[in-house]
C-alpha cells in the first residue's frame, strides 16, 4: 500500500485525509483544554472545582473515562499488531511489515478499511437487534475498564464489588453474541451463538470458583484491597499465583474460554462455521464485535494480573525497582498474559466441542470446587486470612 | 442527591415500560430482551439503594445465567402465534385469578411498606459494614438452616433434572479421554514390511 503507483494515489489520499481531520480535532481538543486549564484561575482552582462542583465532579468523570477510552484503544491497535508479529514470527513469516516503519501503521490501515466499506445489513436479519447487538458487545467489553485500579487508586470506580461488578459484565458479555446470532438469520450464526453461549456459561463456573478462592485469601470484593492484601516482603513469591497456582491455571485457561480464543475459538471455527456469529457482520459493525474480542482479552489480562500478579506491585519488593511507578508494572504484567493468550494461539490446535466440555464440568468444575473447599479449610485452620 | 433522583426515575421508567414490553412485544425474543431490560433496571435500582451486592448477584445469576437459558430456549422454539390466542379465552378465567392473587399481595407489601425506614438505613444496618459482609454474617448466623434447606432444595431439582433426562443409550461409541491419553506409539502405530505389487 505505502509503495502506491501515481495512478492509485487518489485512492489513498481519502484515508489520508479522513487522518488528518481526526488529527486536528484531537489537537483543538487538547489546545482547548490547555486554554481551559491555565485561564480559569490555574491549576488549583480547576481541581477544587473538579471535585467539589457536582457538575465538576461529572466532568471529571467524562475526562476520566474519556483517558480510559483512548488508552484502551491505543492498546488494542497496539494489540493487533503485536499479535500478527508474534504469530508470524511463530510461523517464520513476517508478519506486517509494509504499512508504516516495520509494519507499525497496520492496525490503523484496517480500522481505516472498516470505517469506510460499506455496512451490510442481510435482508431477512431482524435489523434492531443486529445493530443492538455489537453495541451491547462493544459497550460491556470497555465497561469492565471502569473499575480495573491500573495503579494504587487509579479506577474510575473504585467500589466496594469490584470483583463482582468484574464477573457481572464479563458474562453479559454473551449477549452480544447470542443477539448477533440470532438477528443474522443465518445458520451458520445461530449455531455459533449456540455454542458461544453454552460455552460461556460452562466457563463461567469455574471462574467463579476462582474468584471465590482468591477473595477467600484476600478478605475483600475491592479489587484495590485484592491487590493490597498481595503485597508482602517475599516480592512476587507472594502474589496468589504461587499458593493458588492451580486457580491460576484454571483461570487463565478459562479465561481462554471466556474470549473465544483459541484453542476454544469454536465459536469461529472456520473449518465448520465460516465466521461464526460475525459472519453476516461487515464494516463499522464488525469493526465492533472485532474491537469487543480484543478488548475482552485485554480486560482479562487485568483480571489476571490483579488476581493473581500483585497489580501494581513491584515484583522485588525494594529500593530500585519500587521506584518505578506501579501503572509501568501493571502494564508490564498485563502485557506478558496478552502474550501468553497471542502464544497459545500459535501452536494450540482447536479443541472439539464436546472435549471442551467436559474440560469445562469435570475436569475444572471438580478442581476449583475441591479447591474453595480447601483453601476455606487452611484459612479458617492457619488464621492466614486477611481479617476474621 | 438530584444525581440520584434522576437515575432513580431514569431506572424506573426504563423498567416499568420494558416490563410492559415483555408481555406487549409481538416476538417472543424481544420479550425475553425487554426481561433482561427489566433486570439490569432493578439491579440498577437495588445500587441505588445501597444494595451493591444484590444489584451485583441479580445480574450474575439471573441476567448472566438464567435469562441467556430462557433467551435459548425462546430462540429455539417454533412459536405459533395463531395457535397461542386460540387459548386466550379458555385460559382467561384462571390467568385472571392468578393475577387477582399476585396483585393483592402486591398491595399488601405496597401498603405495609410504608412507613418504614429509609431503603438506604435499611441495607446498611451498621455503618461501618459493608453490605456484602453485613448479608453474610445474617445469611450465615440467623438464617443459616434456611440457607442450608435453600441449597439442598437446589440440589435435589439439579439431581432431579439429570436423573430425568439421562438416557443410556445402547450402541453409541464414547470417547474414553483416559485410553486415548494413556496410548503410546507402541500400541498405536503398527509398521508393516509391505512386499512390492502385493499389498497388505
């Protein structure tokens, strides 16, 4: 694309354009809120009024959410590229290489592509709740974000269910799914959006019993108090990886499940089910239920990081290395789970569906059990838990 | 407060006309969604008073596992609307009662409701309590033999169900997953000298 012929540049330049008007909002907006925040008294004055103002203290929140937003998005083009160069490097290939230095423009060239083909909507789907559906998806996915703490007291919401409010939208998340399908009218949809959902809930169990594990340890629904209570002088020898290292398998294996990603992609299987319950979606509207998936994974990557990789916490619990912020190490983290879930896809063979339900009820939902029951037990015997 | 207020009425308007919806809506798919309208509404009001951990456990349970079986369900079925009004009249009179019935104990909490104290002094009963801790330690001291007879009661549907939909069927060929992990290439792959232009 970047070594277009003179004949196809009218053709690029759209792009190009599209780019720079959205590049030069973005830089108004900034110029605005810079004017915004050196006229109106300083500093000092704007953060009084921000948290005091019921209308600041609404504002605040808008611009919070607003930061959230645009950092979830730059991560997950940042994800998309990372993930294509992992896999080709797995498979010997290259991977992106010629949209922008070293291929690093890619993710921008598809979101480009899918703004501007056009939306198809099948004739016979029923078409409120095909629209509805990649909203609901898309809506849930960057929920979860609103009370994930990347650093100590950084969340939107820092409230008192955190990890409920976590579990509540990650299995909502299947509506978008089942709605997609249905509305598609086409079998091959439907039949995924089956699948999906039976999958979902079978995973979901075992998640929950992990939750109920790690919340057993650390006394608390507050996913800042889950953090707080894995801080210790052992470092990351005390994070709940290691004493629940069987939970943390579970749940990232779950969690693999909980995504549609391989080896449990069934729900896309492309072998049976050409796109699964994406296959009528084109456009903006896939560009919806794509950016739902990545964002899914990203926001299980937290969880995973928060439950059982200390959050923010510095893994070697002195001098040097607790001087680096605690959002570089989250960060650091969440980036290592993004690439163990980029790795298993490379090399993991598709299970069958049948295989992945009985990995779901009697082979998971037996462990975690046995293990809420244990923990429980060596809690309540040793007195380790956080409170009583 | 006005915050408040004004998510209170947004909540509870969205909740009475999707409950409309659901018994109005002419496909029965979009009723079992207007359902699910009406539950995060409710959990939404439950928040408000101060009942994160309920709003939070209506979701979880009800609109992230019961309301996806009965979206499933619904999906799946052949729905004849001619054939469901013919009914109407000869089922009215009982429909009727059920919903004299229900409406009256309606009215009865309705009315006795009032005058009790404020939702939000109500969910939190001592200050320093979060209300998850607060339901847990009343679920598990007071009421702890109902919340035993609760879950046995559970139990026994769940038992009931599969006992009632399990059929051994005879001649169907299972996976064993324990045979099939524990084969090797010993006893799996069998090399054979084929002699040239006679085969095996």
């Amino acid at each position: 694309m970047s070594s277009a012929s003179p004949s196809h540049s009218d053709r690029i330049s759209r792009p190009l354009l599209i780019a720079g008007v959205a590049a030069a909002i973005v830089g108004l907006v900034v110029v605005v809120a810079l004017i915004a925040f050196f006229v109106d008294g300083g500093p000092a004055a704007l953060g009084a009024w921000l948290y005091a103002n019921p209308f600041g203290i609404f504002v605040r929140y808008l611009l919070e959410s607003l930061a959230l937003l645009v950092m979830v998005l730059i991560f997950t083009a940042i994800l998309i590229y990372a993930e294509r160069k992992i896999w080709g490097s797995i498979h010997l290939r290259r991977g992106p290489n010629v949209v922008g230095p070293w291929g690093t423009l890619q993710p921008f060239a598809d979101f480009l592509k899918f703004i501007l083909k056009e939306p198809i909507i099948p004739a016979g789907a029923n078409k409120g709740v095909f629209l509805l559906a990649p909203l609901v998806s898309v809506t849930l996915a960057f929920a979860a974000w609103a009370v994930i703490p990347v650093g100590d007291g950084l969340a939107i919401g820092n409230i008192n269910v955190g990890i409920l409010y976590l579990f509540a939208v990650s299995s909502l998340g299947v509506y978008g799914v089942i709605m997609a399908g249905w509305a598609s009218n086409s079998k091959y949809a439907l039949l995924s959006a089956l699948r999906v959902a039976a999958q979902m809930v079978s995973y979901e169990v075992s998640i929950g019993f992990v939750i109920v594990t790690v919340l057993l340890c650390a006394g608390s629904l507050n996913l800042t108090d889950i953090v707080h209570a894995q801080q210790s002088r052992y470092g990351f020898l005390g994070w709940y990886w290691l004493p629940l290292l069987p939970m943390f398998v579970i749940f990232f294996i779950s969690a693999l499940a909980e995504t549609n990603r391989p080896p449990f992609d069934l729900a896309e299987a492309e072998s049976e089910l050409v796109a699964g319950y994406m296959v009528e979606y084109s456009a903006s509207l896939f560009l919806l239920q794509f950016l739902t998936e990545l964002v899914a994974i990203l926001s299980m990557s937290a969880m995973t990081t928060i439950f059982f990789l200390g959050g923010w916490l510095s893994p070697l619990p002195f001098a040097p290395f607790t001087w680096i912020p605690g959002v570089l190490w989250f960060l650091a983290k969440m980036w290592c789970v993004v690439f163990m879930f980029s790795f298993v896809k490379a090399f993991v063979p598709r299970y069958r569906y049948d295989q992945l339900m009985r990995l779901g009820w009697k082979v998971f939902l037996p462990i975690s059990l046995f293990m809420v029951v244990a923990v429980a037990g060596v809690l309540e015997a040793t007195g380790w838990g956080a409170h009583h | 407060m006005q915050a408040e207020a004004f998510f209170f009425w947004v909540f509870a308007i969205v909740l009475i006309v999707s409950a409309l919806a659901v018994i109005s809506a002419r496909n029965p798919v979009h009723s079992v969604l207007f359902l699910i309208l009406a539950f995060v509404n409710a959990a939404g009001l439950f928040l408000l008073m101060g009942a994160e951990f309920l709003g939070m456990i209506l979701i979880v349970v009800y609109v992230g596992a019961v309301a996806v079986l009965f979206l499933f369900v619904v999906m799946l079925l052949d729905v004849d609307f001619a054939e469901l009004k013919q009914g109407f009249v000869r089922y009215l009179p009982i429909g009727a009662l059920i919903a004299i019935f229900v409406g009256g104990e309606l009215g009865y909490v309705a009315f006795s409701w009032i005058g009790s104290p404020s939702p939000s002094a109500a969910a939190t009963p001592s200050g320093t309590l979060s209300n998850t801790a607060a339901i847990g330690r009343v679920l598990y001291t007071h009421y702890f033999y109902f919340f035993q007879a609760a879950g046995m009661i559970l139990l026994t549907a769940m038992i009931g169900a599969i006992v009632l939909t399990l059929r051994h069927k005879v001649g169907v060929r299972r996976q064993n997953i324990a045979d099939q992990v524990a084969r090797d290439p010993k006893t799996a792959i069998e090399l054979r000298k084929v002699p040239s232009r006679v085969g095996i």
